[in-house]
C-alpha cells in the first residue's frame, strides 16, 4: 500500500502483556482517532493524527523507518514486533514493566482531575526499527486550570522528550496564579526509574499556607511578599524513595510567636531514606536572618 486514512478509530493498547489475561485491564485507550499515514519505501510517515487520551487531545506526527524490507513487513521479535503477528503492545516491550506501572498509575490519577479547557499534547516521534533505542520521541504539553492536591495550577507548559531509554524534562513550566509560579528540568532514566534535577521559582508562602494548612507552619506567619526557592535533587530512586536533596530558600518577611525576622535565607541539605517513605533527614542547615 502507498497510503492509509484512518477516521473515527479507537485503539486499546495494554501496558502489561507479560501479565496474561488480567494485564488485558490496563490499557491505553485511544479514542476518536483520525490520521494519514504515507508509506516512502521502506518507512512509513504519519503526515497528521489526532485523538483523544483520558480526556487530553493529542496532536501526533513523525516516521517510522524501516518498517519494510522489499516490499515486506520486517519483524525483529527481540525488539518487539513478533514473527507473524503484530501486537499492539510491542512497542513498549523495550521499557522495563516497573517503568510502565508507574506511568500508567500516575496516569489514571490524572483523569480523575477536572480541567478548566482542554489539555493539549502535541507528539513528534522518530522510530527506527533496525535501531529502536536510537529513537526519539518528543512531546509538548499544555495543561490548563486544574487543582492537585488542593493547590490550583493555572496552567502547565513545557517540552519532554524520551532518547536512550531516558525522559529528559526541559523547561516544564507551572503557574500557580497567584501563588507564584515554577520551572524545573531533569532526567528519568526509565530502566532503572532513577530521576535527577533542578527546580526554581517564585511562591507566595502565605497563598499556599492557605491551600495546604501544615501543621508544622500554623505558629508562622507570612507575608505576601514573593520568596525565592531552588531546589536540587541527584539519584532519586522513585521505586525505594532515596535519593539527595538540596534546597535554597530566601523569605523577605515571617513571624515565629511573635518574633519578626527579615531577610531570612535557609540552606538544606538532605536525604530521602527508604525507612520513612516521604520523610526527609536534614543532614546539614544553614540559616541567615536580620
């Protein structure tokens, strides 16, 4: 064939076929798909491709090279396409299952989330067969208005793109109105789930006191004055939750039972230690204040 069209399709693509039949229940769901798919020799182009994911729009475009070998389907059974018969869920053979369950669990929580206006995600992918882990896929996202853990995000933009079995984040932007806003950048190396990487921004401590009443800050007051945050973590293991942490932190104004400190600037430097999941030891601290 030269050319395929494809209109009003829906395709179901399980994340777990090493689990049999039971795996058949996680699946991708991709509905109301329209493309135009253009074979070029041995590579095929999808020259456009919408659909809709759990509520997000999709744009997708990119190649597939290698797809045919004189004239034929070319099957590479290590690299996931069986002799014979193609899977739909070959193409995420190459990632390790742990890798898949995480993505696909943080997945579903994000359905459950009500968005303002409709997420857009737009996808360039560029796959080689004869090599699949040289090949590439890029994504940019926008996210509008939604709340995650009672915090309202305004909106999220941002680049990811997956090289080398790895997820490198660049420039993911996040607005929390007025609440302040942040960028962050990193990599996720997908085969042993191990993240490294950077955050800054602006916040207002008092707006997010507000949506998050801690325990540990009901005796602080703060102003609504912005405060400055970086934050740095190296070797984060998100199946053991270790990992190295630094945070740098200036607050223009607070109160501690009646004491007022300006120009207060905290240094952190911490661990995230497997024997108390979400708990991090403070092993070095550094305060300055007027």
């Amino acid at each position: 064939f030269d050319r395929v069209t494809v209109s009003n399709a829906t395709v179901n693509m399980p994340m777990f076929p090493e689990t049999g039949e039971e795996g058949m229940y996680d699946v991708l769901r991709f509905e109301n798909i329209d493309a135009d798919v253009i074979r070029s020799g041995n590579n095929l182009e999808i020259k456009y491709a919408t659909a809709f994911l759990n509520g997000f729009l999709l744009n997708i475009s990119g190649d597939i090279k290698d797809i045919f070998k004189d004239g034929m389907f070319m099957y590479l059974g290590s690299t996931g396409l069986d002799e014979g018969e193609l899977a739909p869920s070959s193409s995420l053979s190459v990632l390790p299952a742990n890798a898949r369950s995480y993505f696909f669990n943080e997945l579903k929580n994000v359905r459950r989330s009500s968005f303002k206006r409709m997420p857009l995600l737009q996808l360039h992918f560029d796959l080689n067969l004869k090599e699949i882990y040289s090949s590439t896929v890029t994504c940019k996202l926008k996210i509008p208005a939604f709340k995650i853990r009672n915090i309202p995000v305004e909106e999220i933009t941002g680049n990811l793109s997956v090289r080398e079995k790895t997820l490198h984040v660049a420039a993911l932007n996040v607005s929390l109105g007025d609440a302040g806003s942040f960028s962050s950048s990193g990599s996720l190396d997908l085969a042993a789930l191990l993240f490294k990487g950077s955050m800054n921004g602006r916040l207002n401590l008092a707006k997010l006191k507000e949506y998050l009443p801690l325990e540990e800050l009901k005796d602080i007051s703060l102003s609504n004055k912005m405060s400055d945050m970086e934050i740095s973590v190296g070797n984060y293991s998100i199946m053991s939750s270790t990992g190295i942490a630094q945070m740098k932190l200036s607050v223009p104004e607070l109160g501690i039972q009646g004491l007022d400190f300006k120009n207060v600037n905290l240094i952190l430097f911490g661990s995230l230690e497997d024997s108390e999941k979400d708990n991090i030891r403070i092993d070095r601290m550094k305060v300055s204040f007027d």
